[in-house]
C-alpha cells in the first residue's frame, strides 16, 4: 500500500485556523472555504468542526484573533488527526511572497521595535499606544481619546460606507509608512486603481468592443482585508514578524461598537459588520489603497492566468473586476465559476447583485463607463453633472453641495475632467457651463 506519511502532512491547529480567518467569518463561508481547500471528502469533519467554532465564536460577534483561534482549535486536534490526509493546506490570508520585481525601491531596514520606532521619530510606547495590538479604539468612550474620526457616507439602496479617518498623528505616521515602504511596492500589473498614472480608462479601455464582458464585484473590499492579511504583506518582503505585526497593526482599526450605523446590523450586513469589529484596512487611512492593491496582488496573478487559459483580458478596479473576450455559454459558465472559486479561495467573497455577464447587444458598463464601441460616459451620469452644473449656475455651487464636501469646486472639475477624458465633445460642453458658475471667494 502506498504511504502517504511524508507526502501529504497533516494540518495543524494554525493552519486550519487561517482557513477560517481568510474570509468572511461565518458558518457558510468557512465550510465553504474548507471544503475548497480539504476537499469534499472531509465534509463532515469540516460541519462538526464549523459548528464547534461557532458555538464558541457566535457570527454577530467580532471575529477572533488568529492566536486565539488556534488555541481554541488545539483542544479538537481529534477532527484533523494522522489519518486525515490531506494535501497541505493552501495558506489563504495573504501569506504569499510579493515578486521581487514588485520591490521598486530600497526598503528601510527595520529589524526590531526599536528600529521601527526610530524609523517612525516615535518612543517605543508612544508607537505602541497608536498601533494599539490591543484594541483598546473600540473600549474608549470618548471621541477624543480615540485614533479615528467615524462617520457613514450614505448610498441610494445600498448599506452605507463608513469612513474611518486617522486623527492627525496617526494620520503622519501613516503617511510615512506609504512614502517610505508602500510606495516602493508595485501592485500586480491588472490593478488600475490608487496608481500614480493609471486610472478608470486604464481599466476600462481593455474591454472595448467586446463580445462578452464578465464583471464581478468585491463585497466590503476595504474591511474583508484583516489585520493577518496585512500583516503577511509586510512580511512578504522581508521585515521580522514583531515589525510586520505593528506595521499592520497601525494601518488597520477596530471600529467601536458605537459607531456601528443602524443599517449594518441587519442580517443583510452581518459579514460587513464582522469584518468591520474586527482589525480591518479603514477607509479613509492613506495607508488602505496601497495595502488593499498588494492584498490582492496574488488575486490579481491568479484571475490573469485564468483570463489568459479562456483567451481573456481582465482589469481590477478597487473592487471592479473586468474580464471580456469571445466565449460561448459554456465557457462563460465554466469560467464563471473558476473565478468564483478564486476569489473564495483568495478570502474575498463576491457581490451578486453587481455580477454580470454583458453580451455585445445589450450595454456593457463598469464604473460608470460605456464599453459597447467606445468609452463613453453613461448617458445618465453625463445629465446628471451637466444638471448640476446648470443649478450651479443658476442658484449658486453652495445650494448644490448636498454633502458638504471642502472644496466643491475642486470636485466638479475633476468630474469634468474625467468626463474629457472619456468624451472631448462632451467634456468641452461642460468645461464651458463650469466657466459660468460665480464662486463666492469671500
């Protein structure tokens, strides 16, 4: 008989443990997560041993920690001994070298808390008290003794977003930790969005004309990237274990309880809510689109090698995924759900309702863009700032800045400016209305 002993080890506590933590943490996911990476054969197992975590670790509680996942999964040894074989465990929270062609620049040496600080200009304690490993952010009652600044941006038929916005020495701290470390990081060449250069055309121009276009969408893509997921960045190239761990520990956040809006703690929100009471990439850190880019970076190879065996292009946009090419509907099936088992195997989980597969009669449209002959801005989204504009004019900018934003003047000319982009004749149309508009510089 064939001896599998050496061949195929056996998972421990911690590997299983980053299995269940590589994702959304709930009952569904986790078996779903297992059974990809165990395989099918194990399915009981795996149900016993997800309810025996969930038991302990209810789903509308914060998601444990990776320590103390692996300490409660070493007393049920028993659900994955010797005779489990198993091949070993894909590791799934980002635990993946970044390719030495990634590394654009020469990195700080740091090689212990000291150094860090020191890098940082900050005493070893006070650097502690901001990366706060403990999560002491959600037990502080009062806002100014907190890191962040909290508030939702509402969206028309969808959950709100928060926004987690760094106080202003954090906020230095995490501006450091970009110019000096993750700005000498390139993400995979598919990803379009937070680079110096690159932007939604980028993304979008690959997939015009098209017979098919496959779009899918990243649910809670800023807060499903974990503390462990960033943590095994910074150690992907190269930094020990203490100095990746508060490097991780002073980009991500725990968001108070408090501050949970009424919307996320529905059932519809629950993975939003886990994701968010849990150390997470904040958005509206300056630290979070440069780490979510290379979280995603073994994403990125994987679907592009995927695209390349169906004859495929495929762009990232944040939490945009394009894919076009010709395929028939068997191999739009078939491709489908490889790129869906990916993402699950990658620890992201998809938005169905934004997941579409958009044939050459009907519109095809991602970000707001026309695909079908040429990029064209929606139709809609075009009468909309050109209404604005019009109001603008008429009324004043300050009764059309429904949301308060700072410089409001700045934000419509970067609107116009993308609309130029995509259409000239258009953009000049609406370059010449904002000349009208009368700004009150007083």
């Amino acid at each position: 008989m064939h001896d599998f002993e050496d061949e195929f080890p056996t998972p421990d506590a911690e590997s299983v443990a980053r299995v269940f933590l590589a994702g959304a943490f709930s009952p569904e996911s986790c078996t779903a997560r297992l059974t990809v990476v165990f395989g099918r054969v194990h399915h009981r197992r795996i149900e016993r041993l997800v309810r025996l975590v969930f038991a302990v670790f209810p789903p509308h509680s914060a998601v444990p920690t990776l320590r103390r996942l692996t300490l409660f999964l070493l007393r049920f040894e028993s659900y994955f001994p010797d005779q489990f074989r198993i091949s070993p465990p894909r590791d799934l929270t980002g635990h993946r070298t970044i390719p030495a062609e990634a590394i654009t620049g020469s990195l700080p040496i740091l090689n212990n808390i000291r150094e860090l600080a020191e890098f940082l200009d900050l005493t070893p304690e006070r650097m502690l008290w901001l990366a706060d490993p403990h999560g002491f952010e959600t037990k502080r009652p009062r806002e100014r003794q907190r890191h962040y600044r909290y508030r939702w941006v509402e969206r028309t038929g969808r959950t709100p977003r928060p926004l987690e916005i760094p106080k202003q020495r954090l906020k230095a701290i995490q501006k450091k930790i970009l110019a000096e470390i993750l700005n000498k990081l390139r993400p995979h060449p598919a990803a379009c969005a937070f680079r110096k250069g690159q932007s939604v055309r980028d993304f979008a121009k690959p997939h015009v004309g098209r017979r098919v276009v496959i779009r899918f969408d990243i649910a809670n893509f800023f807060p499903s990237i974990l503390q462990p997921r960033v943590q095994a960045t910074f150690r992907a190239v190269g930094y020990v274990e203490e100095v990746a761990f508060l490097l991780s520990a002073l980009t991500t956040n725990r968001l108070p309880t408090d501050q949970l809006h009424a919307e996320a703690t529905g059932s519809g929100a629950r993975h939003l809510r886990q994701h968010l009471l849990s150390a997470h990439l904040p958005q509206g850190a300056p630290t979070s689109p440069a780490l979510a880019n290379l979280c995603a970076f073994h994403l990125d190879r994987r679907l592009t090698g995927l695209a390349a065996r169906f004859s495929l292009s495929y762009t990232r946009y944040a939490d945009d995924l394009l894919f076009s090419g010709n395929l028939s509907d068997a191999e739009i099936y078939r491709f489908r759900i490889r790129a869906l088992a990916i993402l699950i195997d990658e620890g992201f989980e998809a938005r169905s309702s934004k997941s579409a597969v958009l044939r050459k009669g009907s519109r095809q449209q991602a970000c707001g863009v026309i695909l079908n002959t040429r990029l064209n801005i929606a139709r809609e989204d075009y009468d909309a700032l050109k209404a604005t504009l019009h109001n603008c004019i008429r009324h004043g900018p300050e009764l059309q800045n429904h949301e308060g934003v700072a410089d409001f003047r700045s934000v419509l000319r970067g609107r116009i400016a993308w609309v130029h982009s995509l259409n000239v004749a258009k953009g000049e149309k609406l370059l010449a209305m904002f000349e009208q508009i009368h700004w009150n510089t007083s």
